[in-house]
C-alpha cells in the first residue's frame, strides 16, 4: 500500500491516503466531507548495492570541452550619464 496527498476542492484542507497503486479510491475531505482531487508528487529512487558511481557513468573525457566564462565587454565611461551626474 501506498500514501498519497490529496486536497480537497472545496475547503483546501490536504492530507495523506493510503490505498493501492491501482485503486481508484472516491476520496472526500475528513474535514468538510467534500471531493479530494490526487497531488502529483515526486517519488523516490534509491540506489542499493556496489558498483553504480564506477559502472553507470560513461567513461573518459567529454567530446566538448566545457566552455569558459565569456570576458566582459570593454567599456569606456566618457560618455556615460552616471560620470557626469
């Protein structure tokens, strides 16, 4: 079984249910009794086990070289309305 958050349309209240992957549950609000529509939320990922930082990245160097900062451009402030205030 698996939680999952839910707000309700009316009131706003969200909280947590627990039913099954492939349930479609009617979900109504504890607090006003009505409607709850699902949240989206992000699941997890867990890596368990040796060997993914050495085996699941691509080895050697990148094709393109990472490119550096551009330089910032030249500027002259004869003409510059902040000198002249």
């Amino acid at each position: 079984m698996a939680h999952y958050d839910y707000r309700c349309t009316s009131c706003g209240h969200v909280f947590d249910v627990e039913h099954g992957m492939t349930e479609r549950p009617e979900v109504v609000c504890p607090v006003c009794g009505k409607p709850a529509e699902k949240l989206f939320n992000a699941s997890g990922i867990e890596f368990k086990g040796s060997g993914f930082y050495n085996t699941d990245q691509r080895g050697g160097k990148s094709a393109t070289p990472a490119s550096s900062a551009p330089k910032p451009a030249e500027h002259s402030c004869e003409n510059c309305p902040h000198k002249n205030a």
